[in-house]
C-alpha cells in the first residue's frame, strides 16, 4: 500500500510531483509490483476548502494526474483529501487504506449489512476510539457521511471525558426526535495490545432492536478483528 501525499496548497509543485509520481509507477511495473496506492491531497484544511482556490488546485492536481493514471490502468488507485486539523480525516484516509489491503474488511461488511437488514437500519459502521473505520454499510451517501461523522465527533467527546477521569459509556447515543432516528453506538470489545475500544455504531428509528441482537452480530465480528490489521 502506498500513501502518496501531495500539498494541495503548494501549487507550483503538482506538475513536478504528477512527473515523480509517473516515475514511482515506472518502478513498481518493472518490479511487477501493482501495491494500491491513495493519493493523498493534503493540507485540504476547513476554512480552505471552502474557497475557489481550494476548487482550483485540486483541478489542477487531477488534471496533471489523470493522463499518468491512464497509462498504468493495472493500479488501483484513488484521491483522498485530508488536513491535520480535523484528526478524523486523516482516521478516515488510514480506513480507506486498509480497506484495499485488508481481505477481512469486505466480510465484515457484509455482517453489517446483516445487521442493518435485521433491524431496518439505514447504516451500520464499525469504529474504534481512534477513530479507524473497520467498516461500514449505508443505504446512502448522505447516510455513510451522517452515521460516519457523528460517531467520530461523539467518540472525539468520549475520548474526552475519558481523560478527565470520567468512566467511559458502554453506550452512547445522539437523539434526533424531530427528523425521526436515532445514532447509537455501542462498545463490542477492545483490539490491539492498547485495549483500544470499538464501537458498533447505528442510525435507526428503532434503536430497542439493536440489544436484541447485538450478542449475536458480537461473536461474528470479534474474530474478524485482528485478521483485519
């Protein structure tokens, strides 16, 4: 797997860095190697996203990029944008990583999608404490970026709350009553020798169904786990 990370901001460089780019795709043919590979275009901080020049610059960033692309179509590769400003971008860009490396990460997929069906949920995601996205399923776009964010945003409190000496909730929700659903997440287990909680977040309009059966959902998933790093 190979993160390449370009500075969004330093528009004078994306011609240069698309030339050094053809040039590590060079390499890896001749060394018959196909790694996945995300472009990275970084620095995409909040307040310069919003501009014209943030539009501009990541135009012109896959402008020099794509013809490269299209003359090495055996790589799989992609563009993400992050910023150090927002932890969970770049949480979200390490899950997307692992998602093209990880061969677990498509079963644990579909055990959520499972999950979802079972309890009418329009999105199911599993993540831990720091923020790496095992996995998820949605209905939508909108549904993934809603459930996905919120829980990074409520688990960012969580993490909080935790370091003052509060004692962490097994359970954690965010009510919506006047657009009908509710985002739960509920602590499953700890991975890693850092005993790193992870979380099985839903967004549903029925969250009584979810301790009916999240035992069961648990086992499948547990196992999963450490074959997925």
């Amino acid at each position: 797997m190979i993160l390449y990370v370009i500075d969004v901001q330093d528009a004078e460089r994306f011609k240069e860095s698309a030339e050094y780019f053809q040039q590590v795709l060079e390499s890896l043919t001749n060394l018959d190697e196909k790694s996945p590979i995300l472009i990275v275009l970084h620095k995409s901080d909040q307040d310069f996203r919003k501009t014209l020049e943030w539009q501009q610059n990541v135009r012109a960033i896959k402008d020099s990029f794509n013809p490269v692309l299209d003359n090495f179509k055996d790589f799989n590769i992609d563009y993400y944008d992050t910023t150090i400003f927002q932890k969970e971008t770049i949480m979200q860009m390490f899950s997307v990583a692992l998602k093209k490396v990880s061969d677990t990460y498509e079963i644990i997929e579909n055990i959520l999608e499972e999950f979802a069906r079972i309890i009418n949920s329009k999105a199911t995601s599993l993540i831990s404490m720091d923020g790496l996205i095992f996995g998820t399923y949605h209905q939508t776009n909108t549904d993934e970026m809603l459930i996905n964010n919120t829980a990074l945003l409520l688990q960012t409190l969580s993490n909080f709350h935790n370091s003052i000496g509060l004692i962490r909730e097994k359970s954690i929700k965010l009510e919506f009553p006047l657009n009908g659903f509710t985002i739960q997440g509920e602590k499953l287990f700890e991975y890693s020798d850092l005993q790193i909680p992870v979380y099985l977040w839903v967004l549903t309009d029925n969250p009584a169904l979810i301790d009916k059966y999240i035992e069961y959902f648990k086992k499948q998933l547990l196992p999963l786990i450490n074959l997925f790093l």
